[in-house]
C-alpha cells in the first residue's frame, strides 16, 4: 500500500543534490580538524550528525548548520546588492570578512 510518507520518501530519494562548493570545503576543513584533534577520519555523516548533537542547544545547532553552509551574510554575499558593496569588509582590518575571520582573527 503506498502512503503520502511512502511516496515522499521515494521522491526525496530519487533527487539529486548539488553540491555546494562552500559546504564541500567546510566539512573538508572540519573533517582535516577533526582528524588533527583525534586522530581518526570522520565521514561527512558523521559531521552532520554531530551538528545536530542533543547535548548542543537548538540556536547552537543552527548556528553551525549555518555555518557549513556559509549562509551568514558577510563578505561576498554584500558584492552583488547595489549601495551595500562596503560591507563586505571587516569595519577593523577592511580585510573580506569569513566566518573564521569574525570568529577567530578579528
């Protein structure tokens, strides 16, 4: 018997994903830390699993699925809206602003 969760499933399956060049070197880059920091190679899987740990708070797992996805609107995402080129960089050190930029440099 095919049910509308039965039928959703196939088709969600049957999709094909693009992959995106930012989530490709994010979870390339959390993948080399996490090697550096226990010595074992984690799968993309795993990663995501691990973003959506129930130890982590629901904003912190946003915050991180954002993160690998490089959603934020910094930097580059400013280059293509007239008025706004400006903001692509830091207000500090006018370097192109990046996550790891707010995060650690700055």
């Amino acid at each position: 018997m095919l049910t509308q969760a039965l039928a959703y499933k196939g088709i969600l399956e049957s999709q094909t994903h693009r992959k995106r060049l930012t989530t490709e070197t994010n979870l390339s880059l959390t993948r080399d830390a996490l090697a550096a920091h226990h010595n074992d190679i984690d799968t993309d899987e795993t990663i995501w699993k691990g973003l959506h740990n129930s130890v982590l708070r629901i904003k912190t797992c946003q915050f991180l699925y954002k993160a690998m996805h490089g959603m934020q609107k910094i930097g580059n995402y400013w280059n293509h809206i007239p008025g706004y080129e400006e903001r692509h960089a830091c207000c500090l050190c006018e370097t192109t602003e990046t996550m790891e930029h707010v995060l650690i440099h700055c």
